[in-house]
C-alpha cells in the first residue's frame, strides 16, 4: 500500500499541474483563435 501512495505523489502532482496548465492555456488559444478569425473583417474596415 505505500508503494501505490508514493506512486500516485509521483505521478498525480505533475499530472494535475499539467491539467491546470491547459486549462489557462485553453481559454487564451480561444480568444487568440477569435481574434484571427475577426483578423479580415477588421482590415477590410480600414
């Protein structure tokens, strides 16, 4: 059993770091993605 608690420290912590990573991640590709689509509109208005 205390080897399955050193594993799951091991490997859970990186793992949920790395979940929260993209999830930031996630929101700012969305608005970047919004942003390029809009790109052509805002350039033709001059």
């Amino acid at each position: 059993m205390e080897q399955w608690l050193t594993v799951i420290s091991d490997v859970g912590f990186p793992i949920i770091v790395t979940l929260y990573l993209l999830n930031r991640i996630e929101s700012k590709l969305d608005t970047l993605n919004h942003s390029i689509q809009m790109l052509p509109t805002q350039l033709q208005k001059g």
